[in-house]
C-alpha cells in the first residue's frame, strides 16, 4: 500500500489524504410541516392546497424538496393523480 502511495504525484498523494480526512456533514432535517396541523385533511377536493406539491411544469415534487415524510407524500401523491383524473388539477401546464 505505501509502494502505491509513493509512486503517486505528491498532489496525489495530498488529495487523497485531505478525502480521507474530511468529515462527512448530514444536516438534520426539521420534522414533516404536515404534522403541525393535526386537523389537515389531505384530500383530492382540496386543490388550491394540492398545487403547492407540483412544479411549474406540473409534475409532483418529490419529499426531499417539500420535506414531507413518506407517509405524508404517498397520500398527496394519490391526492393530486385522483384530482387530476376527474379534472380537478391539470396533467401539464402550459410552457410560454
């Protein structure tokens, strides 16, 4: 391992002992704003509510950029594709 090591550059050599020596840094994530609200019925009738969780191109977003948890995305997810096929919400938006 340390023939390897030498026959490396020494820029190398330094890159690869500042990775090794990096911490790795996770931020923790604040809990799921759906929880607060113990009376929020998530359901296909609410749309107004729904558009929030859809892009501008109309696709769903996913729960790391609403930071939803599971439980909470797959509902919204049922939610907005049952609203869309009784014409609730649109599919797409249009793109100028």
């Amino acid at each position: 391992m340390s023939e390897d090591l030498k026959a490396l550059p020494e820029k190398a050599t330094q890159r690869v002992a500042d990775r090794a020596n990096k911490k790795v840094f996770f931020r923790k994530r604040s809990g799921c704003p759906l929880h607060e609200d113990k009376d929020l019925n998530i359901t296909y009738k609410n749309s107004e509510f729904l558009s929030k969780f859809i892009s501008e191109g109309g696709r769903i977003l996913g729960a790391r950029i609403t930071g939803v948890c599971p439980k909470h995305q797959k509902e919204i997810t049922q939610s907005i594709k049952i609203a869309r096929m009784l014409a609730l919400m649109p599919f797409v938006t249009k793109f100028d």
